[in-house]
C-alpha cells in the first residue's frame, strides 16, 4: 500500500474545496464516504495480534482485545484512578472537565505527561506496537484522558465521531489515528459502556451549524456540535447495528479514529471507569484546524509538543 503524503507546514492551506472532510461549514448533514485506509500496513507485514482480529478491526472499526493487562498492574491503574480523582492539585489544574450538573469528574486530561504511571503505560509496546502496525508510521499521543463514569449519576455522551472533532478543532489532516480504551473497572451491559456502530467509519458524517468560540468548554461536558443528524445516525445504525463494548478490567477497546461511538448514562451502583490513549501517525500531525476558531488547548490537543514515541520502549 502506498504512502499517503500529508501537509505538515504550521499552516494549512487548504479550502473547503479540496477539503474532502470539510464539516460545520454550512453544508447539509449528510454522509461521505472515507478517502483513507482503516489498516495502512502492508499485506506482507506480519501483525502483533492474530490476523483474524486485524481483519475484524478493518471491517467493524474497532476490536475488543481481552486480558491485555494482568491483574497486578489493574490494581495499580485503579490506585491512580483514584489518586487523579482526589488530587486538589489536579482539580485546580485546568485540565479536568466536571458532569455537566455536577462538580464531580467526568475526565482528567494529558495522564501521559501528568502521571509518571500513565505515561509508562502510555509507551508500552502492547498498545504501541498495535498502533504503529495499524497506522504504518510512528506514533505519538493526540490525546490522552481518564474517564469516569460514576454510578448513580454518570452522564451520557451523545453518538459523534472523534475524526469529525479532531479535524475541525484540531487540524487533524486525515484518518489516520486510532483510540485504545484501557478497561480499569469492569464494562457491563447496563452500567453506561462504550456503544459503537459496525461499519461506521467507512462513511464520514458531515455535521451541520458552526463551531462556536471555545467549544472545547461546553462540548467535553455534553456535546451538541459536531454530531450527527438523526438521519444520517439512522442510515448508520440500520446498516451496522449497534454493538455495546462490554469488557472486564484489563481488556483494551482499539477502535478507529472515524467510528460513530457514544455511551449511555449510569444510573447503576457501579461505575465505569477507562483510560484513553490517542494514537496519532506523526505522518498526520496536526496543523490549522479546519474552521475559524483558534486551536484547542495542548492538554485537549497535543500541538505544541508532539514526539514519536522511541522504539526502545518496553513493557515491564
């Protein structure tokens, strides 16, 4: 497979014109089909899991890979779960977003440089290896963040793309990123779990309206921009079906930068609780994002500070 070239000069130049994701700028919600591969390695390139799951993962647009991690170093994730949750010094960073009807958590941001813990795990070859095969580049973290779901009274987080947000906000060039979900309490059925449509992220929904100021502020407690119309999630979700991510502590939910996703509310006594790594080609690197907004902030959106992440990374 060919190599895509990508624009990495600080500013971009391209328009809505040859902008083939162009979104939120006055056009009608509607779907486009993906211009980019979902697996960018090589035929001939052996995979680091089973090629059933690499074959799954271009299909659907995501995999559930089951006992990744050991319970050993689960119970050392929930320590710092916990340790970032109750932190005064992490509230008052400027890097969390509390429920939309609440002061209590719904995510810490950029664990990978904040978390000595986190960002070990971050590098790991398990995750990164993946990564690095999926996307055939070098890699580094667009993103990363603990979410949590607490029970009771965990808010809902409505169907969107990821790409959709990226590309806008961020400057996200093109598909070639991926998001791998570390299951740090265990994901049932009822208790709020990640919710994806099969398929989906071969079509891109272009979203309606325009992206207000700072819409980073708002979005990240309930998003209302960049979101699909009830149409096109419809056409979605009768061709694909919808799939609930359920997954025990220590599984890892790899799912493609495009795939439509969203979750329920928890209203059970058991939270749900991961950590996200986004893994980004460094071949896609971010430039201006695509709308007339400033860039989001380094801790939403890595910009500022983007290295690959080295080859000599081991896993304890």
């Amino acid at each position: 497979m060919n190599e895509i070239v990508f624009d990495q000069s600080p500013e971009n130049t391209l328009t809505n014109e040859t902008d083939v994701y162009a979104s939120r700028n006055g056009q009608s919600s509607k779907l486009v089909k993906r211009q980019d591969p979902t697996v960018y390695a090589a035929k001939e390139t052996r995979p680091p899991i089973d090629q059933s799951l690499i074959d799954s993962y271009d299909k659907q647009g995501f995999v559930v890979l089951d006992d990744v991690f050991t319970s050993e170093e689960v119970d050392s994730f929930q320590q710092e779960l916990k340790r970032l949750r109750t932190d005064p010094e992490v509230k008052k960073s400027g890097e969390v977003i509390t429920e939309p009807s609440s002061d209590d958590i719904r995510s810490v941001f950029r664990v990978h440089e904040n978390s000595p813990l986190f960002k070990v795990l971050s590098t790991d070859t398990r995750l990164v290896d993946l990564a690095r095969f999926l996307l055939s580049d070098e890699v580094y973290i667009h993103q990363s963040r603990l979410n949590y779901k607490p029970g009771f009274r965990g808010k809902e987080f409505y169907w969107h793309s990821d790409f959709e947000t990226w590309h806008v906000e961020d400057g996200m060039p093109r598909m070639r990123a991926l998001s791998m979900s570390i299951t740090l309490t265990e994901n049932f059925e009822h208790n709020g779990p990640l919710m994806l449509i099969p398929g989906s992220h071969k079509q891109y929904v272009v979203c309606e309206g325009e992206t207000p100021d700072n819409h980073y502020l708002a979005s990240l407690k309930k998003q209302e921009y960049g979101v699909p119309s009830d149409a096109c999630l419809k056409t979605l979700a009768t061709e694909g079906g919808i799939v609930s991510a359920t997954s025990k502590p220590g599984s890892v939910i790899v799912f493609d930068c495009n795939v439509m996703h969203g979750s329920n509310g928890n209203i059970t006594p058991f939270p749900r609780s991961n950590i996200f790594f986004v893994y980004n080609a460094i071949g896609n690197k971010v430039v201006k994002p695509f709308c007339n907004q400033a860039p989001r902030p380094e801790h939403i959106c890595t910009r500022e500070n983007i290295r690959s992440i080295p080859r000599s990374s081991r896993h304890k």
